[in-house]
C-alpha cells in the first residue's frame, strides 16, 4: 500500500510538472517553477487524542497575496529506526483545507513570501502523527518519527521537499534546555514555563506525564497528550500567570527496583521529582508558596499521589486523572494525612487500564468518611470527543484517556453529577485549582 501511494503520488508530480513548464497565465508568476525543491517548515501541535502535524509553511521567491488550497498536494512520510510501522501509517497524503499566504512562522499576512498550509487532523489519522507508540529496548513509549513531506503545486509543476525544522507553538513557550542532577550522576529532563509581566508571585502548576512519555526529550512529555496546554493563555488567565514546570521520568514514574509498582513497594524517582520541585522553586522566587499545584495522569498521577503522601504540607491542591495508585496500597493513616488537601480527580467507568474500582472510587469514598470537604471526582462513562468534531458523545476515546477533560479545563462535575460551585457559581477544575490557596 506504501508503495502504491508513493508512485501514484510520483506520477502525479512528474506530471503535473510537465503542465507547470508550459504554464503561461501572468497570474502565476508569484511561483516559480524553479529546479531546485522548495523549503517548508512543519507545525506540530497538541490536540485531545495527542500531537498531530496540522500545518506546512512553504517558502517562496517572490511575494505574493493569495492562495488557493486546492491547487496543493501534500504527500508525508513516516519512519522510525528500530521500530516497524504498519504500512498504512508509514505514508499517505495529506489533505489540505485551507491555505493563506504568512510570514515564515505561519503568521498572517496581507502579504508575503511563504504560504500556509492546513492540514486536516483526527484521532483516526495515524499518517498525521509525528509521534509513534512502541517497544524499544524492552519499554513501550512515545518516540518522534522521522517525518517528511512532498508537497506539490498543480499549476506550476512546483515541489517542495526540504524540511527546515519544525515549530509548536505552545511549547516553544517552554524552556527545555535544563537538566536537574541527582543520585550518583544521574539526571532528570524537564520542561518549564515562566509567565511574563509578572508584578507579583503566582502560582507553579506541576504536570506529571503518563507512561509513555518517560525518556530525556520534554517536548515528549509536552505533547504525548495535550499537556502544554497549561501554558496557554486560556489557563494562564485563570491564575493571573503561573509557572508551570513539568518533569520528565528517564523511564517511568512507576518503576520501582524490581518491577512496575503501583503502591505496594516505593518507587526510584519520587525523591529526585520532589528534589526537582524544590530546587526549582527556589530558583524562581516569583513563585507563590502557598500556591503550588500538583497533577498527572496515570503513572504521572501515581505520582502525584505519591508526593502527596509523603509531603502532604507542601502543595496547595491537586488535579489527578486516570490515577494508576491502587487503594489497597494506601493506609487508614495516609488518609487522615491528606483529607484536608484539595484534590480533584477524574476517571472514566471504563478505563481498563487504571481500573476505577481498584483505584480512584474507594479511595474517594475513604476520603469522603474520614471528613474530606475539598475533594472532587469527575466521573465520567466514557471518554468522548468534546469538540464535537468528531462525533461528540458518540466518538470514544481509550477510557483511559479522561486527562482529556483536565487539559482543556472541561471537567465541572462531582460523582453525583453536580456541578462543583465556587463563591455561589459553578466552576472548571481550572478555576478551581487557581482559587486554592494554603493557609
């Protein structure tokens, strides 16, 4: 199938360049029909169902102040040494929706000399992905593909097939440069956001990520699922800024000396991410100490939990989805420790994966009887499409993916299916975290 479409595409190309070397028509002298492949740049951004690649910015020669998407083919490559991937995600074309000339970031222009293209995205398209899930070295986790494009202009016969980097928009935002050293020489990736024009403290937002996105490349951690959201500044507002800082495992948050844990024995990285936390809070003394919020999900909510108990006086509230800590594995005495906490967890009835009933439900009802008054479970049957792009309600997700509701700050609702009020109004899990403060 690979093959197939590689040489329809070709056949396509070599013949429309043909017809693109007669072109006579004044109009589209704004592309030339140069030997030489054109440049282009690729965007990547975070969506519900994980990154997708939802742009192409293609480099001109001359200015020019239209474009049109239906004279463009976009053809992508998928690839990833040491790993196989199945044929119908290697390859394909790429559809184009709209397109409009800009600046080389993708900006809007009147005009310019690059044009933009957009690129249709869904959770079914797996040629739109510049991630793969696989096993490596005996672990299964999220890895950049090596992915390229050809694109094509029909009239003018014109290609463009050399890549010059890649933008993301959010977590370009995020400084990934710093590294942070513990035990005997080892070291812990993170990716850490600061807000600007800041003119008093503001709150630190701690984003653990999930399984699949340990390793030493934060932009994994970032986008493996929306997570760079927090920095956006529909969130951003609800704080008045914050720091967000969001750690990377070098495996798994889970790991323990011998094995997975998922509560029974401790794991090899909770002291070295508290460790992280401090010495990044001291580093940024913008940062409000009685407002550092803690959140992950799956592994990364295992350990969100596991930091909560083992320095439950340390963080000011807590936003936990798809919880992979087992309840049997924590005590009478740890729920006395944290009852007083501010938490709210989110979990779907069909995660199979984290199974609510092993899990999130009786640990939310221990809370409840030992006199919790701030903890919040968002409880859903499955977990569906919110843009109602794709289906709404009618499109499911894996059930294991309720952090889905956490990043785009939808969920609004306890287990009773009330909606959580603040101050007299209903609120978002957002609006709820950033009003949370320690005494």
């Amino acid at each position: 199938m690979k093959k197939f479409y590689l040489l329809l595409f070709l056949a396509s190309l070599l013949g429309h360049f043909s017809y693109g070397a007669a072109a006579s028509d004044p109009n589209e002298n704004h592309i030339n029909n140069l030997a030489a492949p054109g440049d282009y740049r690729w965007v990547v951004e975070g969506f519900d169902w994980g990154p997708a690649v939802n742009k192409v910015i293609l480099s001109l020669e001359e200015s020019v102040k239209d474009a049109n998407a239906t004279e463009y083919q976009v053809f992508a490559t998928r690839s990833l040494e040491g790993a196989e991937i199945q044929a119908e995600s290697a390859s394909g074309t790429r559809s184009v929706v709209y397109a409009y000339v800009s600046d080389e970031n993708g900006n809007r222009l009147a005009e310019g000399r690059h044009i933009t293209l957009v690129l249709s995205v869904s959770p079914a398209m797996p040629v739109g992905s510049p991630f793969q899930y696989t096993r490596i070295n005996n672990r299964g986790a999220n890895y950049w593909v090596d992915y390229k494009m050809t694109i094509l202009h029909h009239k003018t016969g014109k290609v463009w097939n050399n890549s010059k980097g890649k933008i993301m928009p959010l977590v370009d935002q995020y400084d990934l440069s710093k590294t942070f050293q513990y035990g005997n020489g080892l070291s812990m990736s993170y990716a850490s956001f600061a807000p600007k024009d800041i003119k008093s403290k503001v709150p630190l937002i701690i984003w653990l990520h999930g399984g699949g996105e340990g390793g030493n490349d934060p932009t994994i951690a970032l986008l493996g699922n929306k997570a760079a959201n927090y920095a956006s500044p529909e969130i951003q507002v609800l704080f008045g800024g914050a720091y967000v800082l969001a750690p990377q495992a070098p495996t798994f948050w889970m790991q323990a000396a011998d094995g997975m844990t998922r509560g029974k024995d401790n794991d090899i990285y909770n002291e070295a991410v508290f460790a992280l936390i401090q010495d990044y809070v001291a580093k940024n003394p913008n940062i409000d100490p009685k407002r550092i919020y803690v959140g992950g999900c799956s592994n990364g909510g295992y350990m969100s939990l596991k930091l909560i108990l083992e320095h439950p006086d340390y963080f000011a509230g807590a936003y936990i989805s798809a919880l992979a800590y087992s309840n049997e594995f924590v005590s009478d005495a740890q729920v006395q420790k944290i009852k007083n906490l501010p938490m709210w967890f989110i979990h779907a009835k069909d995660d199979g994966t984290t199974k609510p009933d092993d899990t999130i439900i009786p640990l939310y009802q221990r809370l409840k009887q030992a006199g919790a008054k701030n903890v919040i479970l968002s409880y859903y049957d499955n977990v569906t499409d919110i843009t109602g792009f794709y289906g709404g309600e009618n499109y499911r997700y894996n059930g294991h993916w309720s952090w889905i509701y956490s990043h785009a700050n939808t969920a609004r609702t306890d287990l009773d299916g009330s909606p959580v009020m603040l101050n007299g109004r209903p609120v978002t899990i957002m609006e709820w975290l950033a009003a949370q403060k320690k005494k």
